[in-house]
C-alpha cells in the first residue's frame, strides 16, 4: 500500500513544482485565445464564412506571438520560439472551438419538382 501512495503522490509533487516555469507559457496560450477570438469574429461578421474568419484567427494569434517577442527582443531580451508557438497554440485553439457552439443556419428546403414524361424540345 505504501508503494501504491509513493507512486501515486510523487507525479503530483513534481508537477506542483514546474508550474511556476510554465506561467509564462500559460499566459502566452491565453493572449493567443483573446487574439484568436478576435480575429475569428472580426473575419465571421465582414465575410460570413467560418474557414475564412478561423484561417484569420490562427493567423491573427501568430501574429501577436510574433510581435511580441520582437518587442521583447528589442528590450533587450531574446525571441523564445516556444512563447511563439504558445501564442499560436491558443489561436487554433479558440479558433477550432468556436465554430462548435455557434448556431447552424437552418435553410427551407425547395420543394423538387416532378419529372414530366415529356420531351423539352419542340416538335416540328
């Protein structure tokens, strides 16, 4: 039973310790949530297609991820390819979801109309 605690409590205490590290990350993915959403419902209501507005969320979250490691680096920091990608990993993100719960269009269904027996061209 001890055995089955040390196994059990030890990945706990090993994450509880590297969440300090990842806050940076975790902000990164929640930037690229808000400019995702952005960009995918600025893109939904100028054009009404959803592959556009999410192609645009995606790209609106990479491009926020982009600047501001270039602003950091001109702060005299360095650009962090992770920071980047944490940024666009929460643009894809919002964008994929976002699309689930909106409402679908509900379209009336023409009414089709019956085959005739006769020929469409003139008899002479």
């Amino acid at each position: 039973m001890k055995l089955f605690y040390l196994f059990f409590f030890i990945p706990f205490f090993i994450n509880g310790q590297t969440f300090v590290e990842q806050t940076d990350k975790q902000l990164h993915f929640a930037a690229g949530n808000i400019a995702g959403a952005a960009g995918y419902v600025w893109s939904y209501n100028k054009h009404q297609d959803k592959n556009r507005a999410m192609i645009t969320g995606v790209c609106t979250a990479f491009a926020a991820g982009v600047l501001k490691e270039m602003y950091d680096a001109s702060q005299g920091g360095y650009i962090d390819h992770a920071d980047v990608l944490a940024t666009t990993l929460g643009g894809i993100t919002i964008s994929l979801t976002i699309p689930l719960f909106t409402e679908r269009k509900v379209y009336k269904q023409r009414k089709r109309r019956p085959k005739s027996k006769r020929k469409c061209y003139k008899r002479k």
